[in-house]
C-alpha cells in the first residue's frame, strides 16, 4: 500500500486501509480495499477513477476510492456510515 500511494501523483497524499485486509478476515485471492485521502486529487469522478485506476502487483490487487480532506471531514462529521465504517475498522497508512 505504501508503494502504491508513493507512486501516485500526489504531492500529499494518506490512505485508509478498510474492508477484509483492515478485518484481517482476508484469503487469497482478497484485495485490499484502500480510501485514498488527498487534496491534489481532480474533483471529477471519472478522473480521479482514471487516476487513481487499479493497482495490480505480484501481492495482489489495490482496490482505491479517492476523497479530498474535505470530503472526509464533511463525510465524517455528518456520520456517514461508510466513514463511521473506516473510522472504526480502517488501518491510516501516513
């Protein structure tokens, strides 16, 4: 994961480990779920989609969704659910 967010583009970039990996209820095959955090991402969907893409190395397979700063506060303030969700069970990767 630090690989990965290292070589995005992003001059500041954090990521939130969630989902099976984060549960360390994981098999083989399981990918690695990863909320991408950064305000140098482009504010279009489909270009952060194209941006972010997914990541596929001999250790498996990264699975990103990108919010800004922002976007994770707002979301978490207001207690989204996905965000109560990554708040509770996400492992920050700085």
């Amino acid at each position: 994961v630090r690989e990965y967010l290292a070589w995005l583009p992003l001059a500041q970039v954090r990521g939130i480990v969630f989902g099976s990996v984060a549960r360390r209820a994981c098999s083989i095959g399981s990918d690695t779920d990863l909320l991408v955090i950064s305000d140098d991402l482009p504010a279009g969907v489909r270009d952060r989609i194209d941006l972010l893409g997914d990541h596929r190395d001999g250790l498996g397979e990264i699975d990103p969704v990108g919010w800004t700063e922002a976007e994770w506060q707002r979301r978490h303030d207001a207690g989204d659910p996905f965000a109560a969700i990554l708040a509770r069970e996400g492992i920050a990767v700085p």
